[in-house]
C-alpha cells in the first residue's frame, strides 16, 4: 500500500514540476520508498486477465500470480506444447489432448534398400539364412542374407550384374562352404567378379565368402579363397 504521507508529498513533487519549479529530493521523506508505492500502485490499477499482481511494501517486492481464469493454465500450457512440437519426415509426433501426451515415432519404411519397420535382420544378423544343397544365381532378396553351401561335391555360384537385381554399391551377398564341395563364383551376363588373388573358388570346407557389390555391372569377392 503506498503511505499516505509519501502520496502527498510525491503528488505535490509532481504539481511542482508541471508548474514549471523544481522540488528536491531532499524534501521527500524517503524518496525511493515513495517511487516503489506509486509503481506499486500502477501495477495494481492496471486491467490483467489471469493473473494477479500483490506488492510487499515490507520486502519492496512486486509478485506476479497466475490464475486459470483466461490465464495461462497448465493445460493451455499443454496445448502450447503439443502443437508447438512437429515431426519431420521420417519422424512424427503425435499429440493427445484428451491424454496430455505426445508419441514420437520413427517410420523408415520398407522399401528396397531401406531400413524395414521394425527388427531389421541387417542390423542383428544376416537379413536371411538359406541352405544350398547345389549352385544357385544371386538374386536381389539375397542382399545381406547367409549362403550355407552343404554340397559334397564343387558347386557354381552365378552373380548377375548388381543393376539387373536393383542393388546399389555396398550390397553384400556371404556363403559360406559348411560342405566338402568347393564354391566357385563366376560372372553373369554382362558382370564382373573380382578378386585381388584372382581366384574364385573357396579354399576349403567352413571357408566363408562374400560378394559385394561396387558399381553397376562389378562384384569384389573378398574371404578364403584358394
């Protein structure tokens, strides 16, 4: 509450000055606590919509109080948030007013060469593990899956150049020789296999190979050859 006697001697500073005179401040008897009445004052006569303004005359301090009525409560707080937070492609976020919660999820997809909703076997193992009893062609579903070879005798593996299956650079193709017949890669039409040895057979049984891609028409055999 601003004092009585200091809004007198402040209102009469006032009427001093407008008239063109001058009052010192020497004259008003504690000068600073009659300034922190009169902003106190126009504080309180202000108009606000939810919220509150109390002054501690004792602590000289002005306290602001937010009230739900047309203020800004928590759940227009919530509101604020949840529209305020948006995904982008491929992450979404979702907001449940009714819950007062927002879900964020991930949606890669499941296209070729993506990474697939959910586990993706590229990322805990091999994409597929498939038994070969004889020589197959590489097909483009046997990108990042297991060839285990259990022939006893030799058997050809035939690589089609990585265009013809939809395969970018990068994409491996692994056998493994878990039988006592050799392994031996060659090329597919219009492809080229190569190997630093310049060998394409595997070196023995429980030898493991892989194929990976590197351009359009090129494979690079890399492991255990003979």
């Amino acid at each position: 509450m601003v004092q009585p006697a200091n809004r007198r001697l402040a209102t009469e500073a006032f009427a001093a000055s407008v008239a063109g005179a001058s009052r010192p401040a020497s004259s008003i008897s504690d000068l600073t606590e009659v300034v922190e009445d009169l902003v106190a004052a126009l504080f309180a006569a202000g108009a606000h919509t939810g919220i509150t303004f109390t002054y501690n005359d004792a602590g000289r301090a002005i306290s602001a109080t937010v009230t739900g009525a047309g203020g800004v409560d928590a759940e227009t707080v919530r509101d604020i948030v949840g529209a305020t937070v948006r995904g982008t492609a491929p992450i979404t976020a979702t907001f449940s007013d009714a819950g007062d919660t927002t879900t964020i999820a991930v949606t890669i997809g499941t296209a070729a060469n993506t990474v697939a909703a959910g586990n993706d076997a590229r990322f805990s193992g091999y994409a597929s593990v498939t038994t070969r009893t004889s020589g197959f062609t590489v097909a483009a579903t046997d990108a990042g899956g297991l060839h285990i070879v259990t022939a006893a005798s030799g058997v050809t593996v035939t690589a089609p150049t990585p265009t013809s299956l939809g395969l970018p650079p990068g994409q491996v193709v692994h056998i493994a020789q878990a039988g006592t017949g050799a392994v031996t890669v060659t090329n597919g039409a219009g492809a080229t296999v190569s190997n630093r040895y310049g060998s394409f057979v595997s070196s023995g049984q429980h030898a493991t190979l892989e194929l990976v891609a590197t351009s359009g028409t090129g494979w690079l055999l890399r492991g255990e050859v003979a």
